[in-house]
C-alpha cells in the first residue's frame, strides 16, 4: 500500500506541494504542464490530482519535475538508455547481439515515428498506430521483437521514475514458425561443395553434435576428451567476442561420435588453442553464413545453417524414433518445452501407423 502526505505551503511567490511520498521529500511548484501554482485552489486541485495518480499506480515525481523535457524526448531517452545497456554488455550481464538488434530496431523503426514526442506521452492508441504502420515484410516475432525492447525501455523508466506507468501494450500473437531440416543425403550433398576442410568440418560436427554454432565456434582443444568421447561445452561466441559462458550459463559434456572424433583428430592445431579457425582465430560467423549460402545453393539447398544443423539433427533424431528427453539431453535444452516443437517430426512412426491401417483394410 502506497503511502503519501502532502501539504499546500506558501512562499513570497506562489503556492507549493510538500509531498512526501514512499519516504522520499518532494517538493512540487507546478503542475505536469509546467504551470506555476499561482493560487490555492490550484494547488489544491493538483494534490486533488496526485492523489488520483497515486491510487490508480500511475503517480510519478518526475512528471512534476524541473528536469528539461529534452531528456525524455524519445531520441535523447533511447540515446541515453542504450548507452546503458552497453555498459551492461561489458560487465557481461547482457549479449552483444542484444545491443545490435536494439540499435538497428531503435535507429530503423522506433525512433523514426516516435522521434521527438516524449517518453511521458506515449499511450495506448499511440503504441498501435505505431505497430500497424511496421512494414509488411517484417515477420511476426521481428514485430514482437521490436515491441518487446520498447516495452524493455518503458518498465525501466518506470523502474527509474523517470515516468508514471508503463501503457498497456496491444497483444501480438506469435504464430509458431515453420522449422526446416535436411535429411542426411542433403547435408552429404551440401558438405561436398565446401571447399575449405576446416570450414567442412565444422558444419559436419554442428551437423552431428547439434552444438549451438556460437559453442563450436568458442570449442577449444583443451576442451575436448578423445579417450571418454566427449566435449566439455562451457563457452561460447557472443558476436564475435569469446566469452567464457555458455547461452544458458552452465556447463555441460557434449558427447562425440567416433565420426566426429575422427574428423577434429584430423584438423590441424593453431597456437590460439580454438579447434575451428581460419588464421589462427574462430570463424566469424559472418564467414560461416557465406561458406554455407554458397555451398547451399550450388547442392541446391536452401535453409539456414542452424536449421540444417542443430534443427536438422533433432528432427532426424526424433523422425527415427528418439525419445524427446534424449534430444533435450544432447542439444542441451534446460526445459522440455524447448524440443516438444520436433514431436511432430515423428513421420517414420505415423508412417508406420497408416501404412499398418491401409494393410488391415
């Protein structure tokens, strides 16, 4: 339960606030239009006003405050708001990639149309005028993205107290995405046009471990157990950065097949320690998706790398009668949820079944 009191005071120019709210002493000499109180019964409808606020959560100190309006205009806010979430980045409490779609969702869509009005006056109508004019072209969770890191940058103003509340967003229902994979004889075909073996080999262990991309790419020898057969994952690539954590922050032992353990044995070691490189340093993941495009599209394949690795492992595993709780175990998933989306892969076992009820008439 909130609590406030507040006192109409006098001074030699014009009527104020005494508030003390949540145990903090504010002082309050206008209203949220910057109003002076120059009479007791505006002052009087003001407190009448704050205690509306405070009853329906919306109250804010600083809508009442002296600080300039330029610093809650949307650009000037976002400027200063991402120059936060940097910072955050360098003590490793969020991801690179975080910073860069929040930069390139900030620069191309939100700060083009919500330019120069101020964080305070962004309501409800404002929220969905602003969602139906996105592009066509833009999937749905690249929408629900965008949302998200303007509704991230409210709730922390509202956490600063820079606002009252945060406005009710419209609903955007995630419809589930199509999930592509390749059988083994696409991935054989799209492996022979991969001209760099290094390269090659790191797609066959991502095609055959399921490791997410960034892990393999952060795989160092020290990290590898040829005698047990199995990989101990505790790092990964954020970007291009090598940071010792994983995407889930934990540590876990992938197993090898001999397959595998006989093409890393066969990879030549650089002096940086990393297992996949190119000049002594990782791959970039930029480098990945070009060798992959290329060699796709001269096999004639046509999906993303982590669907044709880590997606297509699961399916494969799934499609030939794997249990769900062992495809979580090897791709490393921490819940169930994460790999009940391969269930319906299961297309040899509802083969079976309908070819069993054709035979039974």
């Amino acid at each position: 339960m909130l609590t406030m009191k507040g006192i109409i005071r006098h001074n030699r120019a014009n009527f104020y606030i005494d508030l003390w709210w949540e145990g903090e002493r504010f002082r309050l000499y206008s209203d949220r239009g910057g109003e002076p109180l120059d009479s007791e019964r505006r002052a009087d409808r003001l407190l009448s006003h704050i205690r509306y606020e405070i009853d329906h959560g919306t109250f804010s100190p600083s809508d009442y405050s002296k600080q300039p309006r330029t610093a809650l205009r949307f650009e000037n806010f976002t400027a200063a708001w991402l120059q936060r979430q940097e910072q955050r980045a360098k003590q490793r409490l969020l991801a690179n990639e975080y910073i860069r779609s929040s930069k390139s969702y900030l620069n191309n869509y939100l700060i083009p149309f919500f330019s120069g009005k101020s964080v305070k006056d962004i309501y409800e109508g404002m929220l969905e005028d602003f969602m139906l004019q996105l592009p066509d072209h833009l999937s749905t969770k690249t929408r629900h993205n965008i949302m998200a890191i303007l509704h991230k940058m409210l709730s922390d103003a509202l956490n600063r107290r820079e606002i009252g509340r945060v406005p009710r967003f419209p609903k955007l229902e995630l419809t589930e995405p199509e999930i592509k994979w390749l059988q083994p004889e696409e991935q054989n075909a799209l492996l022979a046009e991969v001209d760099c073996p290094i390269m090659r080999a790191l797609f066959q262990f991502l095609m055959w471990t399921g490791c997410r991309h960034g892990e393999a790419r952060a795989l160092r020898w020290e990290k590898l157990n040829f005698q047990e057969g199995y990989a101990v994952i505790s790092a990964g690539m954020d970007g291009e950065v090598y940071r010792e954590s994983t995407k889930e922050k934990n540590v876990r032992l992938l197993p090898l097949s001999d397959r595998v353990i006989d093409t890393i044995r066969g990879l030549p070691r650089s002096l940086s320690g990393f297992v996949f490189t190119v000049s002594g340093s990782p791959f970039t993941m930029k480098q990945v998706w070009r060798a992959w495009s290329r060699a796709g599209k001269k096999a004639g394949v046509s999906v993303k790398p982590y669907q044709g690795t880590r997606h297509s492992l699961a399916s494969q595993l799934v499609n030939n009668g794997e249990s769900l709780g062992v495809v979580q175990e090897i791709l490393g998933h921490k819940t169930a949820d994460m790999v009940r989306r391969y269930a319906k892969f299961k297309m040899g076992t509802l083969r079976d079944a309908l070819n069993r009820r054709v035979e039974n008439g």
